[in-house]
C-alpha cells in the first residue's frame, strides 16, 4: 500500500456527515455535488468552509461562483447522496428541491441548509478551499447521514 493509500485509509477512520453543495453555474443551471469536506470555520462572522478537488468537473464553474448552499443529509437520504456523487445525466431530476437565496437550488427535507457568499477561495494542495459567509441557514429534527472507511453508516 502507498503512502497516499495508507493516508487516505488513516482519514477514513474519521466519521463525517454528508452534504450535497448546490450552486448554479455562469448559465444558471443547477449544480450539485456530494461532499464530506464541510466543516464550520466561525461564529462571528458566521464561516463555513467545504473543499473541491482540483480534478473536479465542476471546479472552473465554481470558481466563477458567488454563491453556493450546503444541504446537510438527513439518515434517510442516503440515495440523495449517491445520485450527488456519481455521474448523471441531470442529477437534480426526482429530487424534491426549493429555492433559496439567489435561487440557489435547496433540498427539501435536509436537515439543515446553508446559504452562502463567497468570502474567500484558497488552494490547498489539490483541493480548492471555499469560504463562504452564511447568509441565511436552517436546520430541523432528526439524525444525520454519516459516512466512515468509505461507506455509509445506517
């Protein structure tokens, strides 16, 4: 095993939640990716940060963006993460959405949402960092979707 394999296995070992970021691109068309890489970075003023891979289909697009929601998972939308994280045609479609600030593309039932402005954006190795101050958020009952050693936690 690699030193690259054996640090991703290391990191693995980290429970984490899952969150679908949702954006729209510089023709206003709705993007969404599976992340794991999201994390609070400050309560005054409210920060939070998420990391795209430099390899990313999405990562010029993102670059443009302005604005951007993270949709923390609920337990029971497991299959919401999946469609997010694997190629597809139009990945939005059966999903229950609403619009949020910007009309930033919502998932319905989340359970909690985040509405951001780009504050800042950082390379980090082969990673993108993006900063973004929360505009606007919400959150509900329930129990969150974990994943850990590269499968999710029922």
């Amino acid at each position: 095993m690699s030193d690259e394999e054996r640090f991703r296995h290391a990191l693995g070992e980290y429970a984490t939640g899952v969150a679908v970021v949702t954006f729209l691109n510089h023709n206003g068309a709705a993007i969404g990716l599976t992340v794991n890489s999201f994390t609070s970075l400050s309560l005054q003023p409210p920060l939070i940060l998420w990391c795209l891979d430099n390899l990313s289909e999405w990562y010029s697009q993102m670059k443009l963006g302005l604005a951007f929601a993270i949709n923390v998972l609920a337990s029971d939308q497991r299959d919401i993460a999946e469609r997010f994280a694997e190629p597809h045609p139009d990945r939005f479609d059966g999903i229950l959405t609403e619009s949020g600030l910007a009309d930033l593309p919502l998932v319905k039932n989340a359970l909690a949402t985040f509405e951001c402005v780009v504050e800042e954006m950082h390379k980090g190795g082969d990673h993108l960092i993006i900063i973004g101050r929360v505009a606007q958020f919400q959150s509900g009952d329930g129990s969150p979707l974990i994943f850990q050693r590269g499968v999710y936690l029922e």
